[in-house]
C-alpha cells in the first residue's frame, strides 16, 4: 500500500523523501500510460477520418463521428490525468487511474505538512471525516439531480476507496497483533461480510438511491478481502499467497491498460462479427476465462518491452537519490 509505505518512512525516518516517492510513481505509471493514450489518440483519429470519409452516413455513423470528435477535443483530460471529468475520454478506464494519480499528488505533501505532524489519533480521525465526505457528495449530487455518470467517476465522489486503504494502513500499525492472529472465527467472519457485501454490491443496479451506498459496500467488501489477506495465516492470506498470483500482480496494470482493446481483438478473431451471447452463466464464466487468460499471457510480452526497462531506470535512479541523500 502507497500510504503504508509513507508511514513506515517517516517512522524510520520521521520525514518523507518527496523526491524518491513521485520517481517511483512516475516511472511505474506514466510510461506505460502515455504510450496506450498515444496509440489510442491516433486510433481515435484515425476512425474520425474514417466517418468523416463517409459520403451518405447513417444515424449511427454521424452519432460515433461526433462522439469520436469529443473524445479528440477532450484528450488532454486523458494527458493531465483529469479524464474522469469528462464523459467521452480517450481511455475509457482511465477516471479511475486520474483519480490516483491525483491521489499520488495530494497525499504525499498532506502527510508531510499535517497527516504526520498530528498525534496518531487526530490522523486517524482526520481520515475517518475524509473517508465519509465522498459519501456525503454522493447523496448531495443525487437530490441535486447530478447525472449518475458524474457520481460513478468524479473524484470528490469516489475517493473514499483510497482513504480506505490509508484506513487499512493505519490499522496495521495501530493494532499489529490483530494480523497476526489468524483463527477460524476470523475467517468466518471476514468471508461471511466479503461474500455477502459484494454479493449485494454487485447485484444492484448503478440508479437511483443504489448510486449513493452501493460503493459503500463494494469498499465493504473489498476492505474486508484486503484485511483478511493482511492476517498471517489466514485463509485469504493463503489464497492470494499462491505462486499463480506473483505473475499476475506484475503485469496487473499492463493488463488494466490493455485489456479493452486486446478483449474485443481477441472475441472478434474467434467470433468476428457475432458476438456470444452472455445470458448463460455458465457461458459468461467460460469465455471471461478464456479473454482473461489470453490477455494474461498477451500482456507478459508488452510488460517486459515497456514496462520493465522503466522499472530497472527507476531502481537505479532511487539508489542515486539514496546515496547522494547520506552524503
């Protein structure tokens, strides 16, 4: 966790290398980033022109070419890490990474200039109110009539899963010996509140009253799987302890950059323009599987060639700023 590791800093250390801290983020986010705006900007361009070609277009046509010609106008959203504030983005899953990335900047110098220059307790209440303020948006935003699509990806509404973790972090170092304890009540427990809250996260539809809580119990649920995997010996703790998920978290973002376009490529090689009928279950389950390992194994390549000779000038450049820093 970001915010665990800033703790463990200014513990060690009692301050925060800002440097070092946005070196690492950078490197790790950006190149890779940039590179799937890039292709996705000239994509974009590219099918604009198509439509624009287009000497007698159909209603649909002039529908994608104008939504195609916002996206274009739009896309330094895209590039200032600002995209969830626009409905039509270049990638379509970026409002969550802008909402990190806008994280990664604030948080860093709130902890050096007033997060760790508090008591443990004022910290962990300041977070507390943080974590609720987004809820209070969602409810704010629905009777003032804000479109759904602004409550699903606006930062001020949607925050609270990074606070969240900062929440998780401080309770690692608050309560230690409660991760260290793994019984089989523990497990229970924090399988009995995962299941059920992302049982009824996932079942309610983003409308109406749903847009204000529905988050609240996906962060249930979620928190309590990051929690539980947290314990030492617990059962998730084993479960995501597994050599099978070591490859998987390293390309994990490569394959969230990824993987919209390469899933489509993927489904329209093997059923063209046909695509399967998801209504089944079992269906569903089968080729979520097949694109999710296809994607998996696809993503290994690209991650080694874009990825990791970022990750090695990261390493070396963290080391430099190291030693020059005891000098």
């Amino acid at each position: 966790m970001i915010y665990g590791g800033l703790l463990k800093e200014n513990e060690n250390t009692s301050k925060i290398n800002l440097k070092i801290f946005y070196v690492k983020r950078v490197l790790r986010i950006m190149p890779a980033y940039y590179l799937c705006i890039l292709i996705s900007y000239f994509q974009t361009q590219g099918s604009y022109k198509f439509f624009d070609k287009i000497s007698n277009p159909s209603a649909a046509d002039i529908a994608n070419h104008e939504r195609l010609g916002r996206v274009l106008s739009n896309s330094w959203g895209d590039f200032f890490y600002i995209s969830n504030y626009f409905r039509d983005r270049l990638f379509e899953f970026g409002w969550s990474l802008s909402i990190e990335e806008q994280f990664y900047l604030v948080i860093p110098p709130l902890s050096l200039f007033l997060l760790f220059k508090v008591t443990a307790n004022a910290r962990r209440s300041i977070l507390v109110i943080l974590f609720i303020l987004p809820l209070i948006f969602r409810i704010v935003y629905y009777f003032w009539g804000i479109h759904r699509l602004s409550i699903e990806v606006h930062t001020e509404t949607r925050f609270d899963f990074l606070i969240l973790g900062m929440l998780i972090a401080e309770l690692t170092y608050w309560k230690p010996q409660f991760f260290k304890n793994s019984n089989i009540k523990t497990d229970l427990l924090f399988s009995f509140c995962i299941i059920v809250s992302l049982f009824f996260a996932f079942q309610q539809r983003r409308s109406q009253v749903n847009l204000i809580f529905v988050f609240t119990l996906f962060q249930l649920g979620f928190g309590s799987l990051l929690m539980a995997t947290l314990i030492e010996g617990s059962f998730w703790n084993k479960i995501f302890g597994l050599f099978i998920f070591r490859p998987i978290a390293r390309v994990s973002y490569t394959m969230y950059l990824w993987h919209g376009g390469l899933s489509g490529t993927i489904l329209f090689l093997f059923y063209g323009q046909n695509n399967p009928e998801l209504k089944n279950l079992g269906t569903f389950l089968l080729i979520g599987l097949f694109t999710s390992v296809s994607v998996f194994l696809l993503c290994i390549p690209i991650f080694y060639v874009i990825e990791r000779p970022f990750l090695i000038l990261k390493d070396l450049l963290v080391r430099r700023i190291k030693v020059s820093s005891d000098l």
